[in-house]
C-alpha cells in the first residue's frame, strides 16, 4: 500500500429494528470477502442475540465479529491487525459511546472502507447516539424501512411493547415491534397488554 493512502469511505446503514440492517452489513461484508479484501468486524458487548462471536440478522444470516466492550477496547483489538485490514464493519453502533466518530474518521483517512450498522432511532423516537453523526459525516446512508406490524405499511419506528426501562433490549423477541407513523405510540407503555390486543384485532384483514 503507499504511504499516502487514498481516503477510505464510510458507509451508514440504519432504519428501526426487524429493517435488515444486519442482513444488509453481513451481505456488504460477505461480498467484500469475496473480492479477496480483508475484513474486521466488532459489535458492543450489550448484544446477546444468538452469537457472542458473529453479528446476527433476524433473518439468521451470520458473520464472525468481535465482541467489544467500548471504543476504546475496539481500538485495541483492530489497531494491530489495521495494516492486514481493508474492510471495517461495525454491527449495533447505536451502543458505542461518541467516540466511534473520530474512529470512523481516523479509519477514512487510513484508506479504509468503513461500513456501520445500527438504529436511528430509539423507542423514543430520539436520535439514537453516535448515529445521527455517523450519518452526517457519511459517504452513503442506506436507511431501510421495515413493515409495520399493525398495518403492513412502511416502517420507520421501533415500537416498544413491553415495560423495559433501557434504551433498547436488543433482541428481545415480542418486545419490539416495528411500526409506522400512524401506529407508532412511544408513550403507551403501561398499556403495553391491551396494545398487543389492539395490534392483533388490528392485523385481521380488512381493517384499516
Ligand atoms: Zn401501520
């Protein structure tokens, strides 16, 4: 490689939960793979969906991550192997603290492709951590929509169903449901039972 490397890129894809977010980085991934280029994937510790060695999609696909702590710990593991790396993915980036930004920035101007996975969004419908300016300092932003629950339309939101206090309880199953602007209700989580009754009554053909 030159000394004056080219600036690498930085690839955003985001969307509510159940939108293929991490079908779509394992698929990036995958495909670089196939190119012969070499690859680094991480994802934060506070995801115990299926694997703690591989990023999962819902859709069961699967690839081999490193499970890290912080940025900082992230930092630690990629930096000796960066020379040998020339893909970084990252799954879940909505759970890195700030310092995920001056890293992407850092891995650009090294030359290296650069791919980050996570929510927009958090159940709030609140700007979910790093993401937003992750985005702004972006080549592309892929956002995918996924399919609202109540109605089969276009998804933007993460609906919260259950009682949960935390930010988001990542993998979760029945928890978390995609939703659309009209059936997205961030604030009804008390409700939460009659809700899932509402959306069952809902979903019968016919309605809406
Ligand atoms: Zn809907």
């Amino acid at each position: 490689m030159s000394s004056h490397p080219t600036p690498g890129v930085l690839e955003v894809i985001t969307g509510p939960m159940f939108s293929g977010k991490s079908e779509e980085l394992i698929r990036r991934l995958k495909r670089a793979r196939i190119a012969r280029q070499r690859v680094a994937c991480f994802k934060p510790d506070i995801d115990l969906r299926y694997h703690r060695t591989a990023i999962a999609s819902h859709s069961s696909q699967t690839h081999e991550a490193i499970t890290v702590a912080n940025v900082e710990r992230l930092r630690e593991a990629l930096y000796p192997q960066l020379d040998s790396i020339e893909v970084v993915g990252v799954d879940e980036v909505q759970f890195f603290d700030p310092g995920i930004i001056p890293l992407a920035v850092e891995l650009i101007a090294l030359g290296k492709r650069v791919i980050m996975a996570g929510l927009d969004t958090t159940f709030a419908a609140e700007p979910f951590g790093p993401v937003p300016n992750l985005m702004a300092i972006s080549d592309t932003v892929t956002k995918l929509s996924a399919v609202c629950m109540v109605c089969g339309a276009s998804a933007i939101h993460t609906q919260r169903l259950g009682q949960s206090q935390e930010l988001v309880v990542v993998g979760a199953a029945g928890l978390y449901e995609a939703r659309c602007r009209m059936h997205f209700h961030p604030f009804l989580d008390e409700h939460a039972s009659e809700q899932l009754e509402l959306a069952a009554v809902l979903e019968s053909p016919g309605t809406n």
